[in-house]
C-alpha cells in the first residue's frame, strides 16, 4: 500500500472515532487542535520533531475526550513512523493530518445535511 493511501486510511478511520468533530477541528476559536497540530507539523523536519510536535498539547484547548481521541491517532502514526526514514515519516505525518482534516469535515458536512 503505498503511503498515501496508508495516510487516507489512517484519518479516515480515526475521523469516524472522534466524538467531538466539530471541536477537533474548529475548537472554540474557528481553529482547533487539529488544525494547530497541522500547522505545527509543516516545520517538522525529521521523526524526532514529529514527535515533539505531537506530544505537545500546550496552548490547545479541548475537552477530554477530544485529547483521548487525538492520542489514540497519534499512538498509531508513532506506531507507523517507527520503521520509516524522516522524509517518509514527515510526508506521512502531514498527509494524516491533511486528510483527518478532509475526514472531519466531511463528517461534520455529512452529519449537518442528516446523512449518517
């Protein structure tokens, strides 16, 4: 499987177990942690910036459950990570993230129009 693809099925999957989308990716101020993560993850230049990146929640706010939601992926890209080179490990960090974005919305999209 190639690593898109990888990446897509990682969001997807971890976008339909968030219980809260909305505030994962809006939060409480038109930006929520996902999206800060993102924004964060474009400075990462190797594995060990990833994963401070990812380790950080310091200025983001959310709700337990948001928090719990967001370690169970980031568990599982560390997971995916571990055996790859850092240029592999940052391109497939960030497509996660862009497509958990995609997922969430759509979701979110999806839920607002009555289709679930």
């Amino acid at each position: 499987m190639s690593l898109e693809n990888e990446a897509k099925r990682l969001a997807a999957v971890h976008a339909r177990w968030f219980r809260d989308p909305v505030e994962a990716l809006f939060g409480k101020s038109r930006e929520g942690p996902v999206m800060v993560l993102y924004k964060r993850l474009k400075t990462a230049k190797n594995k060990d910036d990833i994963k401070n990146i990812l380790s950080n929640f310091t200025g983001l706010q959310m709700s337990q459950y948001t928090q719990n939601d967001l370690n169970r992926l980031i568990t599982e890209i560390f997971k995916r990570i571990d055996n790859m080179n850092d240029e592999d490990a940052v391109r497939f960090s960030l497509e996660v993230f862009r497509y958990l974005q995609i997922s969430l919305f759509t979701r979110i999209d999806n839920t607002n129009k009555g289709i679930f």
